[in-house]
C-alpha cells in the first residue's frame, strides 16, 4: 500500500531501523542505521544530505522530554530517506543541546552562521522555543516549531516562524468543556452546580492553560469556587491542597509540570483529598506512571491524542498508514511505549520532510515558507489525527485536542466522540485506597 499524500510506504515498517534491540531511553542509544535492500551509496558518490537542525533540552530538567523530540525527528527522518529522500539526497537530524533562553538563541544562531543550516526545528519548553525562533528568523532561516504551545511563539508575526503544535489555553478550555459536557452528567448534577478548582504552576505555559481554563468556565456559566497558583518548584503543595478542599472542589482543573504532578498526586491521597482531576501536561510523561503506579488511574487529560490513545480506524488513509509505520518504529527504535510529545514531534518533521521539502525540492526557507502558507490538510491526515492549515499568524489551526483517562496505568481516548476510543471509568471517583493497589 502506497500513500498517495504523505508518501511512505507502510510496508516499509518492516525494515525501517536496524536491530538495536530494547534501548533504555533516547539519550543512552545510538541513533539507529535505516536499512533497505537497496545499497547506501558509498561517501565518495553520496549527495549531499540535507541538513536539519533540532533545538531541544538533551539534558538538565528537560532532557526525558528533549531526548524524546530528537528520537522522534530522527525517526521521521529515517522512514522518509527509506522512501528515498529527496531525489536521493538523505536527511540528516543535527541535535544541539538546549537548557536556557541563552543557549537557545546561540545555538540558533551557530547551526545557521557557522553549520550552514537554514531550517531549524525546536524545542519542547516555550522559553526555549520564544528565543531560538527569534534567532532563527533575524538570520533568514525557516523555524518550524514542532511542540511548544506559547500563543507568542506565533504571535509576533515573524515571517519564517511557524507553529504547529496548538496554544496552551486550548488545553484548558477542552478541559472546562468536558467537564460541563460529560463530567457533571456521570456526577449526577448540572454543570452549573459543579464546584470547580484550578491550579496551575506560576510559568508561562500553566498559566495560560489556567487562563484558558477560566475563561471557558465563565464562557458556560461554570461555577469556579478556588484558584491557586504555586511557584513551580514548590517541594510541600500541602497547604494548597487543603484550601481546594476546604471549598470543597468536587473536579480539579490543572496545569502541573512533572515532579510537581507527582507531588500533587501523594499528597492529595495523604489530605484525602480526592476530586476527579483534569490536568494537561505533567501527567502526560511515561515517568509519571513509573512513579504513581495504579495511583495515576483515573486522572483525565486535557492533551493532544497520544498515539497509543487513538483508534486508526478513525483516521484518514494517509493518517492511518502514517501511524502504522510510526508505532512499530518508534518502539524498536527506543524500546518504550510513544509519548505525547514524540507523536506530535514525529508528524511536525514528517510534514516539513515530505510535504515542505521533498514537495518544492527546495532548502530555501522562503520557498519553504511560500509552500507552508499554502498547506492543506485535512483534520485526520497525520498519525495523531492532525490535519496542517496555517492561518494569517503561520499558526496550526488543524490540531485536535482530546481528553484520556489512565486506565490500567494507560491512556485510553474518550472525548471527542470522533476519535472515541474506550469509555469513562472512575467517575464518581472512588476511595484512594480502591485505586491505589
């Protein structure tokens, strides 16, 4: 079977990578060697290979969630040279390593000045990505941000910046909207009736999915009875904790970084503290189930669909092809389950690779630029069921937010009804001590 828009072949999943066997992480394997019954060309015929560079944390805080982008965009890379390329000429992921708005500024500015890169890629954390894209664009090269989600990123009306990933407050409003449309009928109240909180980490991104959160509670009349904030390196939420439950908080909306999620989750069931949470973010990281264990069941996420979340059936031909390639190649290539921000990564480089690139058989980032503005696909074309429209601020407005619930220590898709994948459990919420095993 061939794929007449996205242009991979999904047979070609099985011989994408090489044998590695289970690597433990992305930042203690070696990039895996695609392999093909055709012979790589030796170095001294081989093309030039084009060049992309890759922004993103490898180290520090960030690197579980840096690491991840970078396996993600060399595995898009990989399955797109077995195809051939662009007219033979292979794609080669430069990786710099970012860990401050600093550093992302300079490494922008050396992989285009000094490596001779023009099309950059970046950067999971809208700190790093806001500096990195502003560099990139003084210095006339194409960025294609493939994961942060400050409106900003988009906002300022750069001409080669382009966001593809959807803006924080959309994740805060699809979670007021469930919670008004399935949330308080599985409570047994109206929506109105519902005692709702927010809390959010005090940085950029939580903040605004806060934002987002509270104008779609008073958009639908929604009843916001407590909203906290915290420093994010906060080490003791204790005593927030207690006034959301002294208000008596039937459902939780949040925004919480990892650790802070974590912590968030222990000492809820320490204060007994048990309201059906919807959060985005810190919950949507494979250490986060390692540490909570069955605890994490039961927790809703206001996210992108994640790939393992996804019926394929509902997806678009081109889309569900993508995603069978994907998957498969993705665990061989790191030995671990998909992540959140490797599916959004991994479809953000496939469309720059195929449908930028190999489309206009072009490095020039104007031509690559003139060829984004005109993209359209439709919602269900990729493998985590995103379409690509740019609109007059070169940002996505093709994304499709979904909301899943840990069941069994895994993410199962239950809203929207249109990528539907399993049903509600643990709502009424039950006692910890029946969660917890």
């Amino acid at each position: 079977m061939r794929i007449t828009g996205l242009g991979l072949a999904a047979l070609a999943v099985v011989s994408i990578v090489g044998c590695q066997g289970a690597a433990s992480s992305p930042s203690t394997s070696a990039p895996p060697t695609a392999t093909s019954s055709a012979e790589a060309p030796s170095p001294s015929t081989a093309a030039e290979p084009i060049r992309i560079g890759a922004l993103f944390p490898v180290s520090g805080d960030m690197a579980a969630f840096g690491n991840d982008g970078v396996a993600a965009a060399q595995l898009a890379a990989e399955l797109f040279n077995e195809q051939g390329g662009v007219d033979g000429r292979m794609v080669e992921i430069v990786p710099a390593d970012v860990t401050t708005p600093e550093q992302a500024a300079s490494e922008a500015q050396r992989l285009i000045t000094q490596e001779g890169i023009n099309v950059l890629i970046g950067t999971s954390a809208s700190s790093l990505g806001l500096p990195a894209s502003a560099a990139a664009d003084r210095q006339g090269a194409l960025y294609w941000d493939v994961i942060d989600q400050s409106p900003q990123i988009s906002g300022r009306g750069l001409a080669g910046v382009f966001q593809f990933a959807p803006h924080a407050d959309v994740q805060g409003k699809a979670a007021v909207t469930f919670t008004a449309d399935k949330l308080a009928p599985a409570l047994g109240k109206q929506p109105q009736d519902l005692k709702i909180g927010i809390i959010f980490a005090n940085d950029a991104y939580s903040a605004s999915v806060a934002d987002g959160a509270i104008a779609q509670a008073k958009e639908l009349g929604l009843n916001v009875v407590a909203t906290e904030s915290y420093d994010p390196a906060i080490t003791d939420l204790s005593s927030v904790i207690l006034k959301l439950k002294s208000a008596g908080v039937e459902v939780l909306v949040g925004s919480q970084l990892p650790a802070d999620a974590i912590l968030l989750n222990t000492q809820s069931r320490q204060l007994d503290f048990n309201p059906v949470l919807v959060s985005a973010f810190g919950y949507d990281n494979p250490e986060a189930v390692t540490a909570l264990g069955d605890c994490i069941n039961g927790i809703f996420l206001s996210s992108n669909p994640q790939f393992s979340a996804i019926d394929p059936t509902k997806l678009e031909p081109d889309g569900r092809a993508l995603a069978e390639a994907y998957g498969p190649g993705w665990k061989e290539k790191t030995g671990r389950e998909t992540s959140v921000d490797s599916d959004t990564i991994f479809n953000a480089t496939w469309v720059l690779l195929n449908n930028l690139i190999k489309a206009t058989g072009s490095e020039d980032p104007k031509v690559l630029a003139e060829a984004a503005r005109k993209l359209d696909l439709p919602v269900g074309s990729l493998g985590n069921a995103w379409g690509v429209r740019f609109d007059e601020s070169q940002y996505n407005t093709r994304t499709v937010q979904s909301i899943n619930e840990y069941q069994e220590q895994k993410q199962v898709l239950i809203y929207p009804e249109t990528l539907v994948f399993g049903e509600m459990t643990l709502v009424p919420r039950p006692a910890w001590s029946d969660i917890c095993s």
